[in-house]
C-alpha cells in the first residue's frame, strides 16, 4: 500500500522539477486537492508532506551527489518519477532522524512500483540500501573550500562566489547553511482591530500556541497548520507577514494623512502594513504589473478592513510625468532574486543564474531612478530587496546617489529593536542575511534634499 503522504510530496517534487511549479504554490494546491477527495490527511501528514518538500527542494544538489556516487545511471537518463523518489528517500535517510531507514526505503521502493516498473524498483532499491548518513558527512572532508560548501549547505556554485566576494569562508559558510533552515511562521498584528496580547489569547482559544516577535506587532507561531481557516485570519485580524519584511514598512514611517506611493505592492503585505501604521488615514497608491496581483492587495486590504489604498496596474519602469513631486513617502521593495527567502522559497536557487544579475540590477535602477522624480522635496524614500548581494543593494543606492546629488541616505535611526541594530552597516543601510530567526534583506533610506 502506497503512503498517501510521501505520494503527496512525490507529485509536488515532480510539479516543481518537471514543470517549474514554486514549491510554495504546488504544495498548496496539493494539499487543496487532497482535501477536495476526502483523502485523510491531518496536521501531523501535512508536516510531514511540508518536511519532504521543502527539504528535498533546498538539499536537492546534496542529494544529487549521492545519487551520482551509487548509479551507474546519469541523472539525466534517469525518469523524472524516479529521480524524484530517489530524492524524497535520500533525503529521509540524511536528514530526518525520526524516519528509520527501512521505512524510507519501503516506501520509497512502492512508490517506484506504481510510478515506474519493476526494473525500476529494483534500481531503487539499490540505490538506497547503500545511502547513509556518512555520505554526507563525506563531503566535509573535500579539501577545495568552494566545492565543500557547495556540497554540505547544496548551494549553486556561482551563489557561493559571489558572497565570497563580500564575505569571508567562515561567514558565507553560514549564510548557505541558514539558506536551508526551517523558516518560522511570522503573523503581524492587524493594529485597527486588535493588539497582539488579546490576539495571543484569542489564538491560544483556537488551539494555537504564539509569541511575541522582536517587532512590536509580530508574533511568532508555533506549530501552526491551515492558520488561514481560522476565524482569526478571516476577520482580518491579522496577516502572515515575516517580521523581516515588517520592518520595512517601519523604517519608512508613515503617518496619517500622508500620500504614500507603494510602487510594488502585490501580495500587499507592506502596503497594508503601511496603512495600519497610518491608522488607515491618508491615501496609498499602490501599483503592480499585472493585474491578477493588483487584485491580490485589494483582496487583502479588504479583509484587513482597510479602505486608503487606490491600486493600478503599472509598471514603475516607465516614467509618469503627472506623478511628479506627489508623495510624502515612497517605498520600493523592488524586484529581485530573492536569495535572502531561500529558507521558504528553496527552489529560487535551482532557477536563478549569475546572468540574471546584470538584467534585475537594471530593472531596479530604473525603478529607482523613476519613482524618485514622483517625491516631494523633503519627501523620504525606502529602497528595499528580500536580496543578499552587492550589486542589488549597496551598488543600486551609489550609482543612484553619484547621479542625483538632490538626495542623500537618511540615518536608519528608529530602529528601536536591538535584534535588528546590529545589522545596521555605518548607519546607513540594514544588510540581514537571513539566519535562524529571519530571513535576508536589504533596507536603505533616501531622504530628497531639494529638487533637481
């Protein structure tokens, strides 16, 4: 008999490898659809479904290597279906001490029977009788220090080097490591209807077990499954936001009855935020590209019961005359590649290419360099990424300020949190790489000083 679980995740890993599905997205619509045909499936399952995929998907070039050293077939050659089972399994046998071996590989070798035949089974079978943890172990003892850290923390080579280039050994070996951490379950706090301590309570009714994060409106759950049925989240009480990008928001401080451009606004987190913090008075524009995500802010704004926020389908790399000198603030969490949230997005560093740089890094000087003709003089500006490299970040704000001598980086200097202070470089900018506890970001404040 198959187990429904790991045959859950099995199609996930294969959605995500076979069709380039983001493994965030794949797993909720599995887990959708298995409810939708009544399969059995409880919290402790969909952990466990949550475990395989995330984890398979983070270790899958650590795994890959383990693969390599025992078939005498390229993985390549090998079945989408079976290389995915072979993963799933491999991964087990490493990484999950509660999962005993023999499990993994029952398990692993019925799935190659209903998803292969019977030379296939065998092949697996094979294969994951000779796994052990020792494998991996194995790698800590290559002597080249960048193939190691490839092959202990699964990071693509061309990552590695370019935090080499900003980092030492020792450093960047952590940052690859924390990339493949279990993220935690950040809520915010929705500050017009309630306040964390009534939301603890009002949680812990519901059989939820939270507490208080850095950010004053944060809390961290533990544990937590399908939060998103509850009545808390349906009436608006809060939102899933990690405090990381909580930040953001914050550091741009807006007030009520201020005029905010939020110029990348889907999925609405920040916006929405931003309209709490002015305890919805003011105006929010707020602009995306396309215009299935400019419905997902409204969708969450309406939930929220917020009712300042004008959204547009528009895209920030083309300049707006009529905009000019219009906003009090203007934030942009810009598009980037998004190495900072590999710890809930894994299979970014699987599609992402040194190439890509150069083509993120010009549409980020474009939206910079636009958005900033549309704030009032004496107007301040957030630039932001979910980004861990240079060229992103501090690269992005010089070039900008050696061509517009009208602005300046304003001091980041309402940080009140000292978990978040020690990350400030030179009071300037806020580099977080992600780590235990948050994930990676990048936060720098531009104040415009006069008109140009």
């Amino acid at each position: 008999m198959i187990d429904k679980p790991r045959e859950i995740a099995l199609k996930v890993l294969y959605e995500v490898d076979k069709n380039e599905a983001y493994s965030n997205i794949a797993l909720d619509e599995a887990l959708k659809q298995a409810r939708k045909t009544s399969q059995k499936i409880n919290n402790k399952d969909i952990g466990f479904i949550s475990e395989i995929v995330y984890g398979t998907v983070s270790w899958r070039l650590t795994i890959d290597e383990v693969i390599k050293k025992y078939s005498n077939i390229k993985l390549k050659k090998i079945s989408p279906w079976i290389l995915n089972i072979l993963r799933l399994s491999i991964y087990q046998i490493l990484f999950l001490d509660k999962v005993p071996k023999s499990a993994a590989v029952n398990e692993g070798v019925n799935l190659a029977k209903r998803y292969g035949h019977k030379a296939s089974s065998n092949f697996v079978n094979a294969i994951l009788r000779k796994v052990e943890k020792t494998d991996y172990d194995d790698f800590y003892q290559i002597e080249n220090t960048v193939e190691r850290m490839v092959k202990t923390t699964s990071m693509p080579e061309w990552i590695v080097q370019e935090l080499l280039k900003q980092k030492d050994t020792k450093k960047v070996e952590k940052i690859c490591h924390d990339s493949n951490l279990k993220s935690k379950l950040h809520i915010r706090v929705n500050r017009l209807k309630t306040d964390r301590q009534k939301l603890i309570k009002s949680l812990e009714e519901d059989g939820i077990s939270s507490k208080e994060a850095n950010l004053e409106d944060f809390l961290v759950l533990e544990g937590a499954k399908n939060i998103e049925q509850g009545k808390n989240f349906q009436q608006g009480m809060f939102t899933v936001q990690d405090e990381a990008a909580g930040l953001i928001p914050l550091l741009l401080n807006p007030k009520a009855n201020e005029k905010v451009l939020d110029a990348c606004s889907s999925p609405g987190g920040k916006t929405t935020y931003m309209a709490e913090l002015m305890n919805n008075q003011g105006e929010i524009v707020a602009w995306d590209l396309h215009e299935h995500r400019v419905k997902l802010v409204d969708e969450v704004a309406q939930r929220l019961g917020i009712t300042i926020i004008e959204t547009q389908v528009k895209d920030a790399t083309i300049q707006d005359k009529k905009y000019f000198q219009t906003f009090d603030k203007i934030l942009l969490d810009v598009p980037c590649l998004g190495l900072g949230v590999l710890k809930r997005k894994p299979d970014i560093k699987w599609r992402r290419k040194k190439e890509d740089i150069a083509e993120i890094t010009k549409v980020q000087e474009e939206i910079l360099q636009n958005c900033s003709n549309y704030l009032k003089v004496g107007g301040e500006l957030v630039y932001s990424t979910c980004s861990i490299l240079k060229e992103e970040n501090q690269d992005v704000i010089e070039k900008f300020l050696e061509n517009n001598k009208n602005f300046e980086i304003e001091k980041l200097s309402n940080i009140k949190e000292d978990f978040f202070k020690k990350f400030v470089e030179k009071g300037k900018f806020i580099q977080v790489y992600q780590n235990e506890k948050t994930d990676g970001f990048f936060i720098c404040k531009l104040k415009k000083i006069k008109q140009n």
